[in-house]
C-alpha cells in the first residue's frame, strides 16, 4: 500500500487555510503552518483529528504543525525541510499566506507607500516563488501540485489597496510562468477568490461589504467552503495547470 499523501497548507490556522485543511483531511496527510498563533494551530489539529480518514491504511503521523515566517526565504526552506523529514513526502502544496493594508483605493495618496509595496512584494509574490522552489523536487518526484491564494483584485483592479491588486495579479503570472518552467512533472494553478468575509473581510465596512455583494452577478460573496472546495478540486484533477480561477460570483466579469 503506497504511504498516504501530504498536503502542505501554509497560513492554515485559521480562515481560508483552515477550511483547506479541513476539506483536505479525510484523504490526505497535513502539515499546518501557522505564524505566531501556537494555540489556534493546535486547536485546528485536535478538530481535523476528529474527520475520520478514508484511508484503508492511514500513515503517521495523520497532522503535523509548524511555524514559519514565510516572509523569510530561510524560514519557507526549512518548512518544506521539515515536513519532508517528518511527512517523508510530498503531493500538494497551498501557499496561501498574503498580506495587504486596508486603504481607499481611489486616493493616489495611499497608494504609493513604499512600505507597503515592499511588503506586498515579498508576501504576496517572492514567498510563493520561494515555497514553490523550496518544494519543486519533492513535488517532482510524486507528480505533485502548487497551488497559491491569490484575489480577484489582481484580475480586476480593485482591493484593499494599489499595491495588493498589482502583487496579486503579479502573483498570478508568477503561477503561470512555475506552470510552464515546472512542467511535465508538477501541476501550477492559482485561485482567486473575491471578498470573502474572513476575519481579514470583515475589516471591510459593512457599506463596502454590500457593495461588493452587489457587484456580483450572482448577488453573493464567495465563502471559504466555495474556495476551499475548488483548491480540493485542483488538486485532485491531473489536466489543469497554469489556471487561474476566480471564485468570485461573477464579479469580475
């Protein structure tokens, strides 16, 4: 019986990559990845431990948490080092963390912070890129997949800020160009999901969350289930790669 797959999540804690984590536990091994939140990481791992496995054979250990400040290159290598010491390999990769400010962003003037486009780049782009190459021969020699969070916000120009919808549509070219560069063996996908009411969300005034409800075609916002399901899927499916899917009712169209 081949040894159960591993699935990698990073930022899955809590919200998005919580529900990843969640779906991803009846058929695959997980290593959550939190930041600083210990407790919530451990809370999450007692309540994936309750999913039964579908498994004939489950491996062990069935979850595994480690911290990792992904906006450090050291720190994203030695996370994929020590799931594969622990895990032994592997399949799925879902670089999920991110980062934005909240501003208007219509004002020029909040737009053109430097510290915020700094840290945009490196946690919206370059940690992506370093967690992808930090993976790609683990990934290579199980035929695995990455897959990263982006935002319809770098489909559209739209957000939380400028400089989040140009990292985010930077991000999503960089999934394309690991798609091409990463072939035959490891599949590269993207989702993008529009606003979703997160704890990150619900920053959002109420007054903007019902615009953004409103500029849907389907007159309602993605929830985490919604995107967590279509990461499940692109996962799972050998024929895509270098696909960006937006899960945003419709918004961006």
């Amino acid at each position: 019986m081949p040894a159960q797959k591993v699935a990698l999540i990073t930022a899955s804690s809590a919200g998005l990559g919580a529900q990843i984590a969640r779906v991803f536990a009846p058929d695959f091994r997980v290593v959550i990845n939190y930041s600083s939140n210990q407790s919530r990481a451990q809370t999450l791992a007692n309540e994936l431990s309750s999913i039964p496995t579908s498994h004939p054979s489950p491996s062990t250990p069935r979850f595994h948490i480690l911290q990792a400040d992904v906006s450090s290159k050291a720190s994203v290598q030695n996370l994929v080092a020590e799931t594969l010491k622990t895990m032994g390999r592997l399949d799925v990769v879902v670089s999920n963390a991110g980062w934005t400010r909240m501003t208007n962003f219509l004002n020029i003037e909040e737009g053109v912070n430097d510290d915020d486009w700094d840290k945009c780049f490196v946690m919206n782009v370059k940690t992506h890129l370093w967690l992808a190459y930090a993976a790609k021969d683990a990934l290579a020699e199980t035929e695995g997949t990455f897959i990263t969070t982006a935002s319809v916000a770098g489909v559209k120009p739209s957000g939380s800020s400028l400089p989040y919808a140009v990292t985010k549509a930077a991000q999503i070219h960089l999934a394309k160009g690991l798609a091409v560069i990463l072939a035959p063996r490891i599949r590269v996908n993207s989702v993008s999901p529009g606003l979703m009411l997160t704890e990150w969300g619900m920053k959002f005034p109420e007054s903007k969350r019902e615009a953004a409800r409103n500029n849907t075609k389907l007159k309602r916002l993605a929830t985490i289930e919604d995107v967590a399901d279509q990461v499940r899927t692109l996962a799972l499916s050998r024929s895509v790669t270098g696909q960006n899917l937006c899960i945003d009712g419709g918004s961006s169209l």
